[in-house]
C-alpha cells in the first residue's frame, strides 16, 4: 500500500520516515520531490563496450558545474539526492518525474526499490536521448513509501556503503 502526500508529511513529523532537508511545498498526492545532489560519477567504458564481468572503471567524483553538466546519450552517470532518504518503517522507493522522461532523461530505469531500514542519500543513475543539462539543486525524482506486509528483516545498510559521497554544507562528509 502507497502512503498518501498528507501520510507522507505525517510521517516525517512523527519521525517514522526521514527526508532531509524537507520541504512542505514538495510533497505530492502520493510521492515527494526529491533534488539532486552536487556531485557525479561517469560510469566509462574500456574499449568501447561495458563488460558485466568487471573491468569497467567508476571516473573520480566530481562537482556539478554552478552553469550545470551536459549529460550526454550512450554514458550512464551516477549521481545522488541532496536529501537523506529512507524509514525503517517503510519501504523507499525512487522513480524519475514524467516532467525530466518528456525530456528524455531516464532516472533509476533499473534499480528503483530501496529496503526498508535504509536511510542515506541515495545513489541515482541518469541516462538520456538527447544531450541535457542538469543542475544541482534541481528537482529531479519522486520517492514514495509503501507499506510492507508480513515479517519486517532489519536492513544490513549494504547499498549506503555505494553512495556517492557528497560535501556537507559544513564541510563534513
């Protein structure tokens, strides 16, 4: 079951789900608008193709331009929310906004769902069509909650161990 907007906003009251920093005005009838972080990470091939089998490099991290990063087709780019995520008492999941899809960037076209118990700031993979420009800051996707039935497994906080790190405003990461 999907919570509400106005379940949503109830639940980051009374502590049940985190969305840091949160922002009334984004909350939708069933989703929230989540932005995207200040950093990214080009996923690169080595010798023209990606290998499932490893040796396929992650570049270095870097800051998105204040003038914004042009992403372009045929790269995948690994970037994260500007906002912790999560509950340990709901499920996470994050989708693209059919706004950005008009447009022709994808968002977490394969790995939407998050497990309960996790709370960080999650990892996004964006991919386009068309060369777009992004910025950060933007609001980019959509997270919503879902309630799980049946028993609750504690999460082992495996995925948060891959989060792109990100520079806190006070200079902690």
């Amino acid at each position: 079951m999907i919570l509400t907007g106005s379940q949503i906003r109830q639940e980051v009251l009374e502590g049940n789900i985190i969305i840091d920093p949160f922002n009334e005005s984004r909350v939708n009838p069933n989703s929230y608008n989540y932005s995207l972080g200040d950093e990214y990470r080009e996923l690169g091939p080595i010798d023209g193709f990606y290998d499932t089998k490893g040796g396929d490099k992650i570049q270095p991290t870097h800051k998105i331009p204040a003038e914004g990063l042009t992403l372009l087709p045929g790269h995948l780019y690994l970037c994260n929310t500007r906002e912790r995520l999560g509950s340990k008492t709901f499920v996470t999941s994050l989708i693209g906004k059919s706004s950005m899809g008009r447009l022709g960037l994808f968002l977490q076209a394969s790995a939407d769902l998050g497990h309960q118990g996790e709370i960080h700031r999650w990892t996004l993979e964006l991919s386009c069509c068309i060369p777009i420009k992004i910025y950060s800051e933007m609001v980019i996707g959509q997270v919503t909650f879902w309630l799980t039935l049946g028993e609750r497994l504690p999460s082992n906080g495996y995925y948060s161990e891959y989060d792109v790190p990100i520079q806190r405003r006070d200079g902690l990461r």
